[in-house]
C-alpha cells in the first residue's frame, strides 16, 4: 500500500511528461463549492426527484414541477465559487498540457476558474444558457427566468413554439452528438487520461477512459470513493480534489 506522498510523486512524475493532458471531472470537483452531489447525502434530489426529459415534453404538470425545482436550486448554484481544484486545472491548462477538458457539470465553474472555453466539452450542458426543445435555439436564462418568476406557467420558444428549459441534460435525454463527438476526440488523442471527482457510473462519460486506456494511456484517477476502473489506473488517490490537484500543480512547477 503506497503512502499518499508516493501516490503523489507517482501521479506528478506522468503529469511531467504529458503534454496532452485530457480531464474529466464529474460533480465530486464541485461538491467542494458547496453544490451536493446528486447522489449525496444533502442532495435535493432525495427528496424531490428529477423530471424526465419524456415527462418533461409530455406534461404541464412535470414542467411545472421542473422550474420549481430549477427555482430551489438556482441560488445554491449562482453563488458557487471555483475552487482550488478547478484553478488548478487552470494552471495545467497555463503550463500547455491540456488538450482538453471534460465535465460532467454544468455549473460553469471550470470557465469562470479560467480555462479556455473552446477547450471545455460540457457533456450534460449548462444551466447558464435557455434551449428550446425542439428547434434547439438557444437564449437567456436569466430572461427566461424573469417570465418564470412573473408568473408565466409554461414557457415556450417565440420561433418556434417548442417547450423551453435549462440547456441541461435530462435523464432520458442523449448527449448531443456534437459533444460527445469531442469528447471521444480528446480521449483518443491524449497522452494521459485523469479522472476527478467522477464515480464512472454514468454513461457516456464512464466510457471515455476506456477509449485511453485502449491504446496503454496512462490512467489517473482523483475521488473521494472508489470506481469500476481503479483497478486499471496507473495511480488511484481517494482524497480530495482540492487538496490534490494543487499539490500535484506545484511539484509540477518545481520540477519544471
């Protein structure tokens, strides 16, 4: 059983000769900005769950429930800041070793720690940003939500009439094919493969490692609890990605 300072000298010394770097982080980076994990204890989901996507586009009533929910969460997500973790992406990012970055999140803190947008592939979408559900068109949220808060039941698309909420994924509803296009892209042109703050056990994202470790690319893995591929990583660390992530960043720097 190696101590944690091995795992990390481990872990730095691939980092080290990466210069392709591909992340993916799931809800395990953000829960250290005060937004619970869906599985979590304190999540909101235990006690109120989640509308479908078919539910969604079938039912007044579903969508109703959808934007109470929406409306209980928006504050705990507005105020959530990046943490250590997510800036220390952004220094990978400054060093020229990130390809790419994959988030399970659609909180928009990976953005606002820093990294380029153009980089970052949003699997599940963002709550930043209103999509129609039927001719995509996208919009204000904030608008939109001001036509909630008013008191408009239903909200609808102006061009197209489609049904109108978060651009995030429901359960039920696919990945955009665009997203996880680029997504399997930055897996199957990286160096190294590093996992943060993901359990593994949502697809797609739980088989983009896999596509790395198909070509013997190293595999590491940051997360509290343990996932179906710690077998196969090179190094597996069950800490938290707020305490790594700067460690490894600055023996990076030291050593550079």
């Amino acid at each position: 059983m190696l101590s944690l300072q091995e795992q990390l000298q481990d872990a730095a010394e691939l980092l080290q000769v990466s210069h392709k770097i591909v992340v993916l982080t799931g809800a395990g980076i953000s829960t250290e900005s005060g937004i619970p994990d869906f599985r979590g204890p304190d999540s909101y989901w235990r006690t109120h769950p989640p509308t479908s996507y078919r539910d969604f586009l079938n039912s007044t009533e579903a969508r109703r429930q959808y934007w109470q929910s929406r409306r209980a969460l928006r504050q705990q997500i507005g105020n959530a800041r990046p943490n250590h973790a997510h800036h220390a992406l952004k220094h990978l990012e400054r060093q020229q070793r990130l390809l790419g970055l994959i988030t399970q999140n659609f909180d928009g803190l990976h953005q606002d720690a820093g990294n380029n947008p153009q980089r970052i592939v949003e699997l599940h979408g963002t709550s930043r940003v209103a999509a129609c559900t039927l001719c995509g068109m996208r919009s204000s949220i904030e608008e939109l939500q001001e036509r909630i808060d008013a008191g408009e039941i239903d909200p609808c698309c102006e061009q197209c009439g489609g049904y109108l909420k978060s651009a995030t994924i429901l359960f039920g509803q696919r990945v955009p094919d665009a997203e996880l296009s680029r997504a399997r892209s930055y897996a199957e042109e990286c160096d190294l493969f590093l996992v943060v703050g993901s359990s593994l056990k949502v697809t797609p994202a739980s088989t983009l490692p896999r596509l790395a470790l198909r070509r013997n690319i190293p595999l590491i893995i940051i997360n509290l609890e343990p996932t179906s591929l710690d077998s196969l990583a090179d190094v597996t660390i069950h800490e938290k990605a707020g305490d790594i992530l700067p460690a490894l960043v600055t023996m990076l720097i030291a050593d550079a």
